[in-house]
C-alpha cells in the first residue's frame, strides 16, 4: 500500500511515519494498493471495479427494502427516536463546579 496525498492536510508535518499511518492517514490518503501482485488502487481510483454497476445493485436493494418494509417503517427507522439523555457528574473533574444543567438543586 502506498500512502501519498500531497493535498491532506493531515498529511504533515510527518513526525512519526507508523503513528501517522494508523492514527491521521484516512482512505483517500491510499494512492496505490497492490493485493496478491494485482494494483486494485492507483491515483487514488479502484482499478476493475464497474462503480455503476455496484451503485446499481445498492440503489436496488435500498427500493427493495423501502418496498418490503413500508414508508412508515422505512421513515421510522432511518430517523429513530433519540432517547432523552441524562449528563452525570465526571468523577475526575478537579472543581467543585456543579450547574443546573447538570444537578436539580
């Protein structure tokens, strides 16, 4: 795999080159990607791979779950309810700081 994105601006200043790679370099940084002696990425590009054809068959599977569920369910469950939250004290602050936010007095 060859990492190489002049134009990341996670990409410097190149301090440590194996903590860069595993926590700053994201995919769009991997220009070339060689698997079993075969290029699969280069300039940034798959290489062999019909995107069309793939975004076909996940545009057709998304309609026929839409179909199968219903608009109701489908709706529901790609905007779920989000739970009311409750903040709780941080046992490791250093203050005695405490907000109405945070406690009912």
């Amino acid at each position: 795999m060859l990492i190489r994105n002049e134009h990341s601006p996670v990409m410097f200043p190149l301090l440590n080159p194996h903590g860069h790679v595993a926590f700053q370099a994201q995919r769009g940084d991997v220009d070339t990607v060689i698997v079993n002696g075969r290029i699969v990425k280069r300039d940034h590009r798959l290489v062999g791979v019909d995107l069309a054809a793939a975004r076909g068959a996940v545009e057709r599977t998304v309609e026929h779950l839409r179909s199968q569920l219903g608009e109701e369910a489908w709706e529901q469950g790609m905007n779920p309810e989000v739970p009311n939250t409750e903040i709780l004290d941080n046992p490791y602050t250093y203050t005695d700081y405490q907000s109405s936010s945070t406690h009912t007095l």
